[in-house]
C-alpha cells in the first residue's frame, strides 16, 4: 500500500521561464542555449548537486565558462515560479493522510530557495541530494529518503519530468511515473487510492 508521494521539484512544483534565459543571452551577447549548456555540463553540474561543492562556486564557474560572469550570475540568481496548482493537490494529499515529500537535484542554496518561496511548510519533508551527497537517478539518493522517512520504497509513488531519474526509484522498489501535468498526476493518484475520485 502506497503512504507516501514523492515529488522532484523543478519542472513539477516550480517552473522556470525559458523565455527569462534567452533575454538574459541576448542582454549579453551570449548564443542562445549558451548558458543551460555550460551549467548544466556533467563537469559542472555532477560536483554541485552532490555537495562536492557550492552554488556559488558553480555560478563562477559558469561565468568562466560563457566568458560572462554577470550573465551566469544573473541567471543563477534566478528562483523560479511555484506551481500553485501543484500546491492544491499536495494539499489534498495531506489532509488525506499521505506523506508528501520533495526529492530535488539541487545545490546548497535549496533551504534558502524553499524559505523565499514559501514552500517548507506545505512539504512533510524536502530532500536535497547536495546534503544527501547522491543524485537522482542514483538509487542512494532515493534509499536515503526511505530511511529518512521510515518508510518502504514499496510503500512510496515518485514522479519527475525526467524520465531518465525514474531509474532509480523503480530499482529500489517505488512505483514511479513521468510527470507531464498536474491532471494527469491527479489522475494516476485517484487510481492508486491516494485522492478521492471525482
């Protein structure tokens, strides 16, 4: 029986503009996709995320990467929108008696991220793999929430617009699904028990 939902955060509970990215580039004079390449390149994005090390060192990095600093600053700076919609259904959740927990790749700014945006006290729990020290797909990552949460991997549904990080959770033992809206996800969790049919 599944007791806990687990959600990734960016591209599920937060979204970013592409748009805001491309002005950005141009402001700069920088190509377009410049900077998501060099910030997201497994040279430089593997050592953040897994608190090898700080935010702050990948947005210098970054700038040298691009040749713009203030370009990957302004960028990096940048906190993204919550999904209000995505914010009801964990509600529901909730008051259905589920855990509801976040799974986020992300750096050690992610505390600071989820203050500013108001979304600690909607969460049972969020989970950074920067502190954890694995990342999503790795199947560590996914057995550190289980053992934070006392909970069976059995006993957990993940989903992420990632399909490539699903890997890991079904491993372990999670059921796990692509997420592509918040209805489709309301959907899957009616079937699965979780939230009362319509």
């Amino acid at each position: 029986m599944i007791t806990t939902v687990l959600l990734d955060l960016d591209g599920v509970v937060r979204h970013f503009d592409p748009l805001r990215v491309a002005e950005i580039e141009e402001r700069h004079g920088l190509t377009a996709g410049q900077l998501m390449a060099a910030g997201f390149a497994p040279d430089l994005l593997e050592p953040v995320i897994t608190g090898a090390t700080t935010r702050s060192t990948w947005t210098e990095q970054v700038g040298e990467a691009v040749g713009n600093p203030a370009a990957a600053a302004e960028w990096l700076a940048g906190r993204g929108t919550v999904d209000a919609e995505m914010l009801g259904v964990v509600a529901e959740l909730r008051t259905a008696g589920v855990t509801v927990a976040v799974l986020t790749n992300g750096t050690d700014s992610i505390p600071l991220e989820m203050e500013e945006l108001g979304l600690v006290v909607h969460f049972d729990a969020i989970f950074n793999s920067a502190s954890i020290g694995f990342a999503k797909p790795d199947v560590r990552a996914f057995e550190a929430v289980c053992d934070a949460l006392d909970v069976a991997p059995e006993a957990v549904f993940f989903t992420d617009d990632s399909a490539s990080k699903l890997s890991g959770a079904i491993e372990v033992g999670m059921t796990a699904d692509l997420f592509t809206s918040s209805k489709v996800l309301v959907h899957r969790l009616t079937t699965l028990g979780l939230l009362p049919a319509p």
